[in-house]
C-alpha cells in the first residue's frame, strides 16, 4: 500500500509538525465525516480534538502513521464511542449507536476524494439551514468546516468574542434539538440557503487572506475556500448563478497576489509595491472570463467585487490601475449593499480619483458613525491620507489607533514602520 499522499508531502518533518499541518490543512474534512458518523456537532469537535491531542504524544513515540488523517478519524471515532457510552442511560441509547455505525472499523477509503466534498458540502448546506439566525448559520460554518477560533470568527463579524461564543453554542443546540437532518438539500430549496453558503466560503477566504493570528497568508484557508467554490459551481451547473461564478472569480484574484504580498522576512507589501511579476497569471487568466460573465448576468456584491479585483490585475504597474472605473463600481456597490467596510473601500478610491482631502472627510464620517470603531484599517486608512496631506501628527494618532486594534503580526510591523516614518517627518518639521 502506498503512504498517504500528505505524509509523503510532510515526511521529512517531525511528527508535531506533520500533527499542526494536517490539522491546518483538514480538519473541516475530518469534522465533516465525523459528524456525519454522530450526527453531533459538540461531540464530532471534542472527539476530533481528543484525536488530535493523542496523535502528539503517540506520533512522537510510536511514528507517524502510514496513513494520518484514517488514523485521526478511527482514533475520534472510538472517542465519540467512549462518550455515547458514558453517557448511555438506557438501551434506547444504545441501540442508536449499534446503528450508527460508529462501531465500524476506519478505513483509508472513507477518506477517499470522491466522499469529502459530499460530507463538506453536507456540512456547509447543515449550518446554514433557515432555522438557523443568519449569522449563527454563517458563524457556525466557520467554526466547523473552517476550523476558525471563535476568537478569528468574532473578528470577522465585528462583535466581542462572548457574543459570537454564545451564538455558536445556540446554533450547535438549535441543530441537534431540531434534529436538521445532516445532507445537501434538494433544487427547490437551495436558494433560500444560498446567500449565507457564499458568505461563509468568502469569511474562510478573508480570513486566510489576511489572519487574525501569527502569518499573515494562511494558504490553507485560501485553498480550501476555493476548492469549496468550485465544489458549489458544479453543484449548481449547468447554469451556476451569477454570484458564485463572481466569488470564486473574486477568490483567484485575490489570492493570485499571494506570493507577491509579504517579504521574505514575513512584512506585509502593499498593492501599489508588489512585484507584480511574482502574481500567479495562470491563475488570473481563470479568473478574468469569470469575472466578465459574471458581471455581464448582473450586477451583485460579489460579481461587483470581482470586477473590480479584476481591474487591479488587469493593470501591468501601479499607474495603470483604472481608479475612476473602480470607483464608478464601488459606487454601484454602495447602491445595492451598503456597508461601512465597502464606504471605507470606496474612500480609498475617491482619495484615488480626487484626492485624499475629499475621502479624509468620507472616513471621518466613518469614524464618527462608529460602525468600524474596532476596525483597525479604518484608522491606518485615515492615517495614509493625513501622511499624504503632510499632517504627521494626526496621522501618528491614527498609525497608534490602528496598532492598538490590530492584532496580526505583519500588519503590526507595517503601521509601526509607517508610525516610524511620519513621526520622524514630524520631528524634523518641528
């Protein structure tokens, strides 16, 4: 039998690293079969991240196995037995579980690719069942396919950290109370789900393109989620609707950059100083006749999005970028989904146009709205424009305020150089 596909890409590593990978790259996956074999959101999580625990201290002493991720799913699975049986207050109980098929022995064709989309594509289409409050189905979905700390899933949202854990304990509790059956549901009812599928694919996205935590690319998240747009383009061929073609366009534009955004050294660049020779044109050449077709069906938050995301890479220099057409889009977007990140977007392309004296008063409405008062780009945008006004002052104010709210590594050294550069400037005026 050969070795599994991702121990021979990792097999040089040591086992804690091979654990933390694959964690990483497949616990949605691995949470998705599990749930599907306990038909329990809570037990699936604890019994996947019991697996994970004892596969450090095994790993280390016994070796890594020759298939990991079957290894990961039998050892979750015999802990989810361990707790039905501990729990088990009558045979009613157990005779649920000698018919679950949870006593089954793991094998490595359960992992097989042709069986994790189903079981993915199950979960996301579970989490985000109508009963479900729009923002639990999305939160949840998070937590569960993506792997998200509540923590990364409070940022995404903007609300505390409490707020959104109660929210997922509710939705967990609401689904199994409920008894929402665990399968992608029919034509008929798959568009009153599918708003909250795309928002949930495109926060795995952003939150892989910019983490909350330690690097600022996690290539993972960014992979899976378009792996995940391309399973729901398929699932909804032959004529796949407009914004699922615009967001996986957005996607592989966006993530077509990736190479190009941080220095060897892990510092973030920004758009204007990238090297664009490093963005992955193949990919972009995907993307751009998605993009177009997507737009040209009609106008919507993500087709809107992947225009415009198309027109920067469209650009071969900074210079080139056709600022006035992205701004007549983000004018479009603002018509059909206002939002204050999509104001504050669209500020950026004003200061693009007519410069920044125009979009400084456009964030300082922002500012005083209070809508983004935890959004630390709010503050580093306003920054930006009062360095180019040549106030270095308010602009070091703005550069701290950002600090304060930001909480990834690379974006911290960034503000803190640009803090550096104007309170230098500041000095020497002085």
């Amino acid at each position: 039998m050969l070795p599994d596909i991702f121990y021979d890409r990792y097999m040089d590593r040591g086992s804690d690293s091979i654990v933390e990978a694959l964690y990483h790259s497949d616990w949605g996956r691995i949470v998705a079969t599990l749930i599907r074999l306990v038909g329990d959101f809570e037990l699936a999580e604890e019994a996947a991240q019991e697996a994970f625990a004892a596969a450090v201290d095994q790993w280390r002493a016994a070796g890594v196995p020759e298939f990991p991720r079957a290894w990961i799913i039998q050892t979750a699975r015999h802990k989810a037995i361990d707790r039905i049986r501990s729990r088990a207050r009558h045979q009613q109980t157990m005779d649920s579980y000698a018919v679950s098929g949870l006593g089954e022995t793991a094998e490595e064709p359960l992992y097989e690719d042709a069986e994790i989309p189903d079981d993915q594509l199950r979960l996301i289409f579970t989490c985000c069942h109508p009963a479900l409050a729009p923002e639990s189905q999305v939160a949840l979905t998070l937590r569960t396919l993506g792997g998200l700390e509540t923590e990364e899933i409070a940022r995404a949202f903007l609300v505390p950290v409490p707020t959104m854990a109660q929210r997922l304990v509710r939705a967990k509790r609401k689904i199994r109370d409920a008894r929402i059956p665990y399968a992608v549901p029919g034509a008929s009812q798959m568009p009153e789900r599918l708003d909250a599928v795309l928002t949930v694919i495109y926060l795995i996205f952003n939150e892989g393109y910019a983490t909350t935590r330690g690097r600022l690319v996690r290539a993972d998240l960014c992979s899976e989620a378009i792996r995940l747009g391309r399973l729901l383009r398929e699932l909804l061929s032959p004529r796949p609707p407009a914004e699922v073609t615009g967001l996986l366009a957005l996607m592989l534009l966006h993530d077509s950059r990736r190479d190009a955004r941080l220095s060897s050294c892990g510092d973030l660049i920004v758009l204007d100083e990238q090297d664009r020779q490093l963005w992955d044109r193949r990919q972009i050449a995907e993307a751009l006749p998605l993009a177009e077709s997507a737009l040209q069906a009609g106008a919507s938050p993500y087709t809107l999005q992947a225009a415009i995301a198309a027109v920067h890479c469209r650009a071969p220099r900074p210079e080139d970028t056709d600022w006035l057409e992205i701004l007549r889009l983000y004018d479009l977007l603002e018509s059909i989904q206002p939002s204050p990140v999509v104001s504050l977007n669209r500020a950026v392309a004003v200061a693009m146009v007519h410069g920044p004296q125009p979009a400084l008063g456009l964030l300082d409405s922002l500012v005083r709205a209070g809508d983004l008062s935890g959004y630390h780009l709010l503050y580093s945008t306003r920054a930006e424009l009062l360095r180019r006004l040549g106030s270095t002052d308010e602009a070091a104010a703005s550069y701290l305020k950002a600090l304060e709210l930001a909480t990834n590594p690379s974006e911290r050294r960034f503000l803190e150089g640009r803090l550096r550069e104007v309170t230098r400037s500041s000095s020497v005026a002085g």
